[in-house]
C-alpha cells in the first residue's frame, strides 16, 4: 500500500475525529509532519479531493512552522506549487473542485512568500 501524507493525516485524526468524508476537522498535528514529506506528495500527483486536504494542511504548516521547516520545503517545494497550479489554470473544463485547489495553492503560495524565507 502506498504511503502518503493524507492517509497519514486522516490515520491520525482518526484518533480526534475526523470528518466523515475523510478530510480533517482541525490540526495542530500538521507541525509535526516534515516539509519533505509535502514535497513528495506533491511530487506523486495525488487525487483532487486529496489535494484539497494536503494543501490545506501545508497551508497551515507553512504558516505555523519555524522558518527552518518552510527552508526546507524551499524553492522545490515552491515549484511543485507553481506547476500544479499551471497545470490547473490550463484545464479547459474546470469544475468546483477544481477551483477550489486553485485558491488553496495559492493561500499557501501566500504563505511561503510571507515567511522570511521565501523567494
């Protein structure tokens, strides 16, 4: 079975709750989870609806963490970001959950580029 970020994520909010759908409720558990790991899963082309999950968490990781963590997720991590929001902007048929990727890549473009790290 393939590991990924969101299956650990929803395995361990199980413990709190999570929704029934799967997605998370809240998380401060997020901080916990290495930048590297987003970049791989970034990097494995992950299912919308999971996308939509993983974005979320990565927001509030990049927002949450010490400078050092958002250093390490750095210019690679930045342009699996970059690339899957152009791959998103070129689809000629977008629906909602499509839209809704959109607008999380780029909280959380905002929210590198607001670190100290950033570009």
């Amino acid at each position: 079975m393939k590991y990924s970020i969101v299956n650990h994520l929803t395995l361990s909010e199980g413990r709190r709750g999570a929704h029934p759908d799967g997605g998370l409720r809240n998380s401060k558990h997020e901080s916990t989870l290495s930048s590297q790991e987003y970049v791989h899963e970034l990097r494995s082309g992950i299912t919308e609806d999971k996308l939509l999950n993983c974005l979320e968490s990565l927001r509030v990781s990049l927002t949450s963490n010490p400078v050092s963590w958002v250093h390490n997720f750095g210019h690679e991590g930045l342009g699996l970001l970059l690339e899957a929001l152009e791959k998103l902007l070129d689809k000629k048929q977008q629906d909602n959950m499509d839209k809704r990727n959109q607008h999380k890549l780029i909280q959380c473009l905002k929210a590198f580029m607001n670190n100290k790290v950033s570009i």
